[in-house]
C-alpha cells in the first residue's frame, strides 16, 4: 500500500492464524480484530495457514468454528490455505502468504506459531507484531526459535503478551527486551458475558438442576495441560458432601466419544449415583454465557502453559466464583489467595467447598470490580501499538 493511501484510509493488517479450532487465544485475537476493524481506520484481515483441525479426538473445520464465524459475519475478509497445520506448505501456498504479507502495512502473528513459514517467505519490510498467550516458551516449538531468529535479524517490532507470567517467560527464554514484550491483560465484552438471573434460571433448569445445588464448571480441552484428572478426582471427594451437585465439562474432546474422557469418569466416578444425570460432557460450545450463569464455581486445573486464562475471566464477569491451580497470572486474577488450591485433589475439593459456602461474599468482592475484566483496554493498547508501527515503518516523502 502506497503511503498516501496509508495515510487516508489507515494501516492494513495481516493477522497470521496456524488455524482455527476452539480455543482462548483465537477467541481473544478475533475480539481484537472485530473490534479493530469495526471501530478504527484500520484495515484487519486474517489469513489461516490451515483449513481445518484434528485436536483432542475432535475435527474441527474453518467453516464450523465460532470466531470464523465473528469475523466473517463482521465483514472481516478470512483466507485459509487447504491444508492441516502439521500437513506440507506448497511453494504455491508459501507464494500466497508472501504476497498478503507484502500487501499489508502490519502483520499480526497469533502466538509464535506462524512465524515458521514466516521464516520461510520474509516479512517484506513489514511490520510484525507476534500475539503471545502462553507461559511455557519451552513447549512451543519451532516458532520460539523462530521468533529468536526474526529478533536478531531486526525484523520483530513487538511481542505482546497477555500476561506478567508470558513476559517473564519469554524475556529468559528469548532475550528480547522487555520493552519490546508489552504486557496487554485480557479482557472480556462485559455486555455479553453478565449476570443474568433469568439465564441462570433457565440454564439450570435446562440442565435438571434442583434448588441451590452446587454447579461446578470446568472449560478446557481435554489436554495434558489442561489436567482434566485433576478435576475429575477433585469431583469425587466434592460429590460425597454433595451428591445433588453438577458438574459441567466443555471442550475439545469433553464427550463420552472420547475413549480417555469416558474411561476417567468412569474409573473416578463411577460409584456417584447421579453420574448420568449430573454429569454434563458437553464438548465444544458457541455459546457460553449461560454456562457460566449456570455455574457456581468455574474451575481451572490446569498443570502448566497458562497465562491470563480467558474462561476465568468469562465466568467472573457471569457471576462464576473462580477457583484455580497456581498457574500463570491465574492466582492475581482470582484476586483471593483462598480461591487457589494446589494440584491435590483433595485440597481442590476441599477449595470448592469453602468457595461454594462463601460464594456470596466472593461474587460481592468480584462485582464491584468487574469493570477490571474490560476488554476495551486491551483494543486500546493493540490499536495504539498498532499505528506507531505502521507509522514507524513510512517512508519520507521527498521533496
């Protein structure tokens, strides 16, 4: 793009996806984009280096998942190139995304991932700023090397990073200044993730939930990292003081179609008398506001990787008590030393507890908080990062 048409119609910006399957950081990067685009000059696309997704005993294809979805009904033009994220990229395929990115005035990459096949094609001069939604650099893969090497060689502007944990992280596993690893906390739409008194009504009707039984919720992929054991085990002990209590467990490869999802429920739960009614596996959702309206507690048990968990902060902005492993900015989120347990189940379960008996007193604290959980600040600090980049990058006029 020329610097006059920069200069009318503000930036165009590339954001790189490795794909789109359900998942926080996509969620988070889309909101960014949506919001951007729709409330800015400038310009957001997307370009997805694959098509479609096998995770967690789940397909997940483009044209199925939700922030594909967000953006194309916004009018944010998507692409994706026809291959799997661990599948071989063509010349062709390399050829394309080296002229999006020389088309654009910045490129976004979410997460590091990208940044291999960024590695490949160049940046063409371009701007790049890399997404980062993690605190464990070490289990990433190529693209932390890359993301070193694009350093180096003087081609990455920034790496933002969604939490104090990601930047600590990543400045000793990189050495990139920390002034180039900026510190952006998520944050959520407030208007769609609220407490709704009818919504958790109706939810927990839905779901056969009888009086003030307790609602324990969990929305993770079931994944090592996710430590899906944990909270299964914690909900044994749990359900014995509570037998009328519900447990609902969302995401990638949360349904009994999951031969190691069901063989865990099975062996830990198999003795709970309400297990068919009250255990609710419900895989991957759209829509998870109600759940989280539902819930009495939304849970994280996650062993190592997390950052600045999103449905932590989805569920606080529902009216959900958190309660959470000592992971990344997790403790700092929940804001209540007595909503952290550590990866026993035992004291897990004995956390849910006190937090359930308590709830009253932690939604008060929560609400009157809530406007912390914005997302506006976050659209604020990539659209400002944003235009000092592009701005940055222009050439002078010659006179």
């Amino acid at each position: 793009m020329s610097d006059v048409a920069y200069l009318e119609d503000g930036p165009t910006v590339l954001s790189l996806y490795e794909g789109f399957f359900a998942g926080g950081a996509r969620i988070l990067h889309t909101a960014v984009v949506r919001a951007l685009d729709a409330t800015t000059p400038q310009q957001h696309s997307v370009l997805s280096l694959s098509d479609r997704v096998q995770r967690e005993f789940t397909a997940q294809r483009i044209s199925s998942d939700n922030s594909y979805r967000r953006l194309t009904s916004a009018g944010v033009p998507v692409r994706a190139l026809r291959r799997t994220p661990t599948g071989p990229i063509t010349a062709s395929q390399l050829k394309r995304v080296a002229q999006s990115v020389a088309k654009a005035d910045v490129v976004l990459s979410l997460k590091e991932q990208p940044l291999t096949v960024l590695g490949k094609v160049g940046t063409s001069g371009t701007p790049l700023i890399t997404c980062l939604h993690r605190s464990d650099p070490e289990h990433q893969g190529a693209g932390v090397q890359e993301l070193i090497d694009l350093d180096r060689a003087g081609l990455l502007t920034a790496a933002v990073c969604c939490a104090e944990s990601t930047q600590r992280a990543y400045h000793e596993a990189t050495g990139i200044p920390l002034e180039r690893l900026p510190v952006f906390p998520n944050g959520v739409d407030l208007h769609k993730f609220r407490t709704d008194a009818d919504l958790r009504a109706s939810k927990r009707a839905e779901l056969g939930v009888s009086g003030e039984a307790p609602v324990v919720m969990i929305a993770a992929r079931f994944d090592e990292m996710k430590n899906i054991p944990l909270f299964v085990r914690a909900a044994r002990r749990f359900v014995q003081e509570h037998p009328d209590a519900h447990l609902v467990m969302c995401g990638a490869g949360m349904t009994a179609d999951n031969p190691a999802f069901a063989a865990l429920v099975a062996e830990e739960l198999g003795a709970w008398p309400a297990l068919e009614t009250n255990l609710h596996a419900l895989g991957i959702q759209s829509q998870m506001a109600p759940l989280y309206n539902a819930a009495d507690l939304i849970t994280l048990t996650s062993a190592f990787g997390e950052a600045a968990p999103l449905c932590l902060l989805e569920g606080m902005a529902c009216g959900a008590v958190p309660v959470t492993t000592p992971v990344g900015d997790a403790p700092a989120m929940v804001g209540d030393i007595r909503l952290v347990a550590s990866f026993d189940p035992a004291e897990m379960a004995e956390t849910w507890k006190a937090a359930f008996a308590q709830r009253e007193e932690h939604f008060e604290r929560i609400f009157r908080n809530r406007q912390r959980l914005s997302e506006q600040r976050l659209f604020d600090a990539y659209a400002r990062l944003i235009k000092e980049s592009a701005d940055s990058a222009l050439i002078p006029v010659a006179v």
